[in-house]
C-alpha cells in the first residue's frame, strides 16, 4: 500500500512540474529552439542567418497574424536598422493555435515568405509557446547577440511600445 501511494505521489509530482514552464524575462537568456521551415528548413538560434545578430522575433497566433503588422511596417521602414550585419527579424506562426487547417496557413505562409523574402518558422506543436512560457497570442520579443531577452511583449504593442522597442535593438545592434 505505501509502494501505491508513492507511486502516486511521484506520478503527480512529475507530471506537474512538466506542466510549468519557465516564463523567458527581460535579462535571462533565450533557451534554443530548433523549427522549421515552410519548405523544411531547419533553423535554430544559432543558424548562420541569426548569428550575431540581434533578433526581434515575432511569435504570432495565426488567427492573429496582423495583430503587429504595424510593428513590422515600422521595422521594415526604420532605416538605422542594420540588416546586413547586427539585425534580423523573423517570425513564429504557433500553427497549433490555430482554428483553420494548416494547409490554410502554410499557404498563407508560402505567399508572405515568397513576397517578402523574409524567415517564417512553423510552431507545429507549442514548441516555443512552452520552451519560453509565452502565452497564447501574439508576443513580440527582442534577443541580443547572446540570446539574452532585451524585450517581451504580449499582445497588440501601442504606439510608445513600438518606439521603446525599436529603441532596445538599436540599442543592442551596436553593443
């Protein structure tokens, strides 16, 4: 009987701690993630496109996927931003969260990736959502060169959260 009961006690205990996550903060470094692609690719932190680089990464629920279009339109203008060497920006569809078919999506993806050249990573399963303990909407985050988070928002960033935001990888392309 007392085998019974620290059995289960044991069986609680770890699925519980399996079930929390560690919320990513402002100052801890970035654990790795490795995702891929819409054509397969694999990317991770560490991907000779991310290398250092700071990088604003925009983890969208796609339900939600205009939701900080006016944080990348005011990226992509913002000339002082060094794309070629210290700056990369990128997004994460947390497929998952979505309430259509993933075909729908990935369609969605192909076009945005064909037109605008840029990097979109596919969240099949939560991987990120529970490796960074983000929240199931729209989050914007900023990592340095080191993986370090400089920045984390969650939800639609008002006009003063895109300028502090813009400020931060400014801050940290030249460090």
């Amino acid at each position: 009987m007392k085998k019974t009961i620290w059995a289960v006690l044991i069986v609680l205990m770890s699925s519980t701690l399996a079930a929390h996550t560690t919320e990513l903060k402002v100052g801890e470094k970035a654990p790795n993630l490795s995702l891929k692609d819409s054509q397969g690719n694999v990317f991770t932190l560490d991907s000779p496109e991310f290398k250092g680089k700071v990088l604003s990464i925009f983890y969208i629920n796609p339900d939600a996927r205009d939701l900080n279009r006016h944080v990348e339109n005011a990226l992509i203008k913002d000339n002082e931003l060094d794309r070629q060497t210290s700056y990369k920006s990128f997004n994460i569809t947390n497929l998952k969260a979505g309430k259509l078919p993933n075909f729908v999506y990935k369609s969605a993806i192909k076009n945005k990736r064909e037109k605008t050249g840029g990097v979109i990573l596919l969240d099949y399963d939560n991987t990120v959502l529970n490796l960074w303990g983000l929240k199931n909407r729209s989050d914007v985050i900023v990592l340095d060169k080191e993986r370090i988070c400089r920045y984390i928002y969650n939800g639609k960033l008002p006009p003063a959260e895109v300028d502090k935001l813009i400020k931060v990888i400014k801050e940290y392309q030249v460090k």
